[in-house]
C-alpha cells in the first residue's frame, strides 16, 4: 500500500527533482565575485594619459587573493607606469608589471587574513598614454578571485573591461613657465564673469605631492580633479608666478595633467572648467621643488679626549627648501638626529664616549629630503668612561620569532595553500617549513614586506599529514614560530557545513544522489508493470511522469556540465572536477538509453 501511494502521487516525484535542483543551484551561487577595470575618462585625446583602476566586488564573500591579465592594444596605447597605492592587497605573488610590446599586464596579490570584503575594493591603478586615434578596449584574460576560505576557492563570476575613445589631438598653446621669483599670495578670483560656481567649481589634488605645504624632490607633478557633468571644455596653465589665468584649452575636457622637469621653486597649477560658452572660477593647486641636495663648504670634527665631548662645525646651506635636521652616525651607528636649529651659528656638541678609532659620518637634510654627507674619524684613549649607549645599538639583537597565522584543519589535495604571518620588523628573512608524516621536509624561503607581513604560496600537497612552522634566522640562533598541523584529503568534501565549500566538490555527490532517484523510479515501474490489468491506467500515468522526470534530470545534468566547461574556458581544471564532469557525461549517457 506504501508503494502504490508513492506511485500514485506524481508530485512525489517533482518534489525530489526538485531537492535535487536546490542543491545544484545552492552550490553555484558561491561564485559571486566581479572584477571590473573603472577609468578616470573614457575620452581622450592623442598624446594624453587615462588613469584605470582594477576594482574588485567580493559581493559579501571574504577573498584573499586576485590575479588577471588585462590585454590592451598596443598600437592605440603605452603603459606608462602601474601603481600599488591604496590598493586591498599588501602581498603579492607576482609584482604588477606590464610590456607594450606584447599588449598585456597582469599581477597576481593578496592580503592576509580575514581578506577583503567590499564592492569597490581598488587592486592597483594603471597609467595609460594614448598613441593614435581609435576605439582601445582592455580586457580581461585569464582572471581569477580566491576566497579566504584556506582552500583557494574561485569566486569570480566575471570580469568587465573597458573601451577608450582616442581622439585626433587638439594643439594646445604651449604655455612657458617664467623662472622661479619671490611666491606671491593666492588669489583665486576669476579673471572674467564666471558660471554657476557649483556646476564648475573644480577641486585639485596630487598623488604625486598630495601636501601643498610640503617640499618634494620630485620636479614631475600630476595633478587631478572632479569633472562635473555638462562640462565642455578645460583651461590649465601653471607659473611660478601666482599673477596669471590659466589659457591651454581643452576639448573634451581633461581630468589630470601631468607637467615634466620643473624647475626648483614654489609652483601654481591652475584649471577652470567651461560649461557651455561660461568659463566657471579657477582652481589653483601649490606645488614645492626642491631637488639639488644641500651645499656642502666644510664639515670639521673635534673630539675633546679629556672631557669625552665631540665638537661638530658644518658650513652647509640650502637655498631651496631650507635645511632640515642631522644624522650623526659613530661606527655606523646612529647615535643621535639633530634638528636644523640646534646647529647654532654652524657648531654643536655632544657628550661621546667610545674606545680606540672611530669613524664618524653626518648626513644633512633638507626639507624636501636631499641629503649631502660628510666623513671623519676620532681617537679615544682608554679611560674609564660610562660605555657609548648608541640610539640604534650596533650589536645583533635577540631575534624575535614570527607569528604564522592560523591554517585550517583540512584541505583538498592538490589545492594551494596560503601561508601567512608577521615579523616583529621589515624586510626579513622568513623560512616556512612544511614537513609530511613520513618526515619528508619541504623549506621555502620569502621575506616580509614594510607593512611586516610575510607570506608563502604552497602549491599541490598531497594527501596526508603535514606539521608547519616558520622562522627566522639559522642554526642555533633561530626563533621558530608556534607548529601548526594540517590535513589534505582527498575526500570529495572537505567542510561539509560550511558556506564557503567548493561548488564542484558535490557534483559526484549530487549526480550520485540523481542517479539513484531515476534507478529507484524505473525499479518501481518495472514492478507495478507485473499488476493485474485493471491497474494498467495507472501504470501508463508513471510511465508519462517517469519522463518528465528524466528531462528534468537531464536538463539539471546538462546546465552543470554546462558550469565545468564556463570554468574549464577560465582556467584549467583540477583532476578532481575532470572525474566529475566524466561522471556527469556518464549519467547523460544512460538518461539517453533510459529514454531510448
């Protein structure tokens, strides 16, 4: 009676196809993950530069790392320099680089964790300068966004370029910036009737030198600015000289400028934008050059070997930004920095206690940080004299061991392994240590960078038990971080539970699942087909839903095979998704008999 129920009630059958549809689509939906390429202007002209950015979406997924190649033409552009300023990622496997030659740039960073999280996550910025007219698109090749899961999980579910219209260039008046003279006040009234303030006004800044009242060494300034909508056409012009209007016109408008081999001095950069026939208020942004080191005319050290006191006169000036502070190094020591001031009339003292010879150096600053040296050395007897204590001492100091962040207990072989940690200071030397029960060591060596962060990409473990460390330093000197243990399985699922598992992982699984309901359903029908005639109906109504649900099935079967090939055209797939998707063929293969 339990069966002819079953059998009689055909929305059985819809229900458990559609448990199964649930899982698959479930399981897709982990790749959420957008990579796009954002540009300051889609508009340009021949001879300018367009800024692109590389943004990520994780769409609420926690990611840890992002690689991609972006090809562009090469006959329409030139890269001219990739930057990592403000980028989400401080660790990279491979450094952002970029060849005109062939059209291609590409990167490959990451961040320890917990990993990004956020819809306008900037990876790095690229500046482009275009070469002739025409329609350049840049495109994404072989990208890929990885979950902050300990698995390497992708999450990307696509990527979108860009295309730049490059227009024939307009010449502009070239503009001769007079010599440096005396700066003058800023005075940023318009020099004629001006728009609607709010629908021209303009603000400046650089990324090059973002501080007006700093001095840089860097006579090459970029600057930038917000172009409101409705604006037609822009006005720049930079002088030395505060007294003048912007006259190089624009059109299209321009957002950034770069201006090459300033000489030294306080330079004005000005914009206005135009809206319609109305020129809007002008915009001036102040720049300070400062690029030849302090003069040096004569440096003398006198040491006091009595009264342990070394006494320094330094005749050195700086006529551009202006002197700034002293490094006083003993042995290569830094014993002492010394402010511009405290060097009255040339000359200062300190109290100094060493033994035997010793090297002295004096590296002077200015404000725009050139620096002039100058070289000296000193005697002193063996008095007994409280010890040299130096500001950074001259010995090696005790090593601190690293800290290696948390791994997961389990892993699928064959998958990469992200290893990540921190030292107590920059630029250090960090040897990862990955040892497998059977006592084979594996060692990879790496450094961390100025943020103390280190970390190490470990390809294809295989399945077992490994113990991992890291430290720093060699033989007994060493420091070793804490030893962490780790799992890699082959098993099909690894975190079963968690929502961050590999879409993949469940196919063989699920397509085990759907085999079983269409053999238990044909089991069924094969059975009731023995009943006395007078239930004959009621067999033919299973037969007709017996097909409806294997075109159901098949068309689950064929979307997801569907899914392995979109990935197998991104990257290449693993040996475990290559068993999945023969499996799956499999199963369509025998829903094709079963329908026959």
């Amino acid at each position: 009676m339990f069966i002819k129920k079953i059998l009689k009630n055909k929305l059985t059958y819809y229900f458990a196809a559609l448990v199964v549809s649930l899982f698959f689509i479930g399981c897709s939906g982990v790749s959420a993950a957008t990579m796009s390429l954002s540009a300051n202007s889609t508009n340009v002209s021949v001879g300018e530069t367009v800024t692109l950015y590389v943004i990520l979406n994780s769409d609420g997924v926690a990611v840890n790392n992002a690689e991609a190649t972006i090809k562009f033409p090469s006959d329409l552009f030139d890269i001219i320099s990739i930057s990592k300023g403000g980028s989400i990622f401080s660790l990279w496997v491979e450094e952002p680089s970029f060849s005109n030659s062939a059209g291609a740039i590409s990167f490959n960073g990451g961040s320890p964790t917990p990993g990004f999280t956020g819809a306008r996550g900037s990876i790095i910025s690229i500046v482009a300068k275009a070469k002739k007219s025409g329609q350049a698109e840049f495109s994404f090749s072989g990208a890929a966004v990885r979950a902050n899961d300990g698995l390497g999980t992708d999450v990307l579910r696509g990527s979108y370029g860009n295309i730049i219209v490059v227009a024939a260039k307009e010449e502009p008046v070239k503009e001769t910036p007079a010599k440096p003279t005396t700066p003058e006040p800023i005075n940023d009234a318009p020099a004629e009737p001006t728009a609607t303030a709010q629908s021209t006004s303009l603000q400046i800044s650089s990324l090059t030198h973002p501080n007006r009242d700093q001095w840089y060494k860097d006579s090459n300034p970029v600057f930038q600015w917000n172009l409101p909508k409705n604006i037609n056409a822009v006005q720049t012009g930079i002088n030395n000289n505060n007294a003048f209007s912007p006259s190089v016109i624009y059109a299209p408008a321009i957002s950034r400028k770069a201006v090459q081999n300033l000489d030294d001095g306080i330079w004005y950069f000005k914009v206005r934008a135009r809206e319609d026939k109305t020129w809007g208020p002008i915009a001036t942004y102040v720049v300070q050059i400062d690029s030849l080191a302090p003069e040096k005319r004569n440096v003398e050290f006198n040491y006091d070997d009595n009264n342990k006191r070394l006494s320094i006169v330094a005749d050195i000036s700086d006529t551009g930004s202006g002197l700034d502070h002293y490094e006083l190094y003993v042995n290569d020591s830094l014993i002492k920095n010394i402010p511009a001031p405290d060097f009255i009339g040339g000359q200062h003292s300190l109290d100094l206690y060493a033994l035997g010879e010793n090297n002295i150096k004096l590296i002077a600053f200015d404000k725009a940080g050139n620096s002039v040296e100058a070289l000296g050395s000193f005697y002193s007897s063996g008095v007994s004299v409280p010890p040299l204590e130096p500001v950074i001492s001259p010995s090696v100091p005790e090593l601190i061991a690293p800290q290696i962040s948390p791994l997961p207990e389990l892993i699928s072989a064959d998958d990469k392994l992200i290893i990540q940690g921190s030292t107590q200071e920059p630029d250090i030397e960090v040897t990862i240590n990955v040892k497998k029960e059977n006592g084979e060591l594996m060692v990879f060596k790496t450094r961390s960078n100025y943020e103390k962060n280190f970390f190490a990409l470990i390809p294809n473990l295989k399945a077992g038990n490994y113990e991992i460390w890291s430290e720093i330093g060699s033989g007994d000197s060493a420091a070793a971080s804490q030893h962490l243990q780790l799992e890699a399985t082959p098993k099909l699922i690894t975190a079963v539970g968690s929502s961050t598992f590999k879409t993949l992982n469940l196919f063989g699984l699920l397509a085990l699942i759907v085999l079983i309901l269409i053999s238990a359903a044909f089991y069924l029908g094969k059975n009731f087909s023995k009943l006395p005639v007078k239930r004959k109906t009621g067999l033919t109504t299973i037969k007709r839903n017996n097909a409806k649900i294997l075109s159901f099935v098949k068309n689950i079967l064929e979307n997801n095979l569907s899914l392995i090939h979109n990935i197998r055209h991104r990257r290449m797939l693993t040996r475990e998704e290559k068993r999945i998707k023969k499996a799956i063929e499999d199963g369509l293969d025998q829903v094709d008999k079963w329908f026959k």
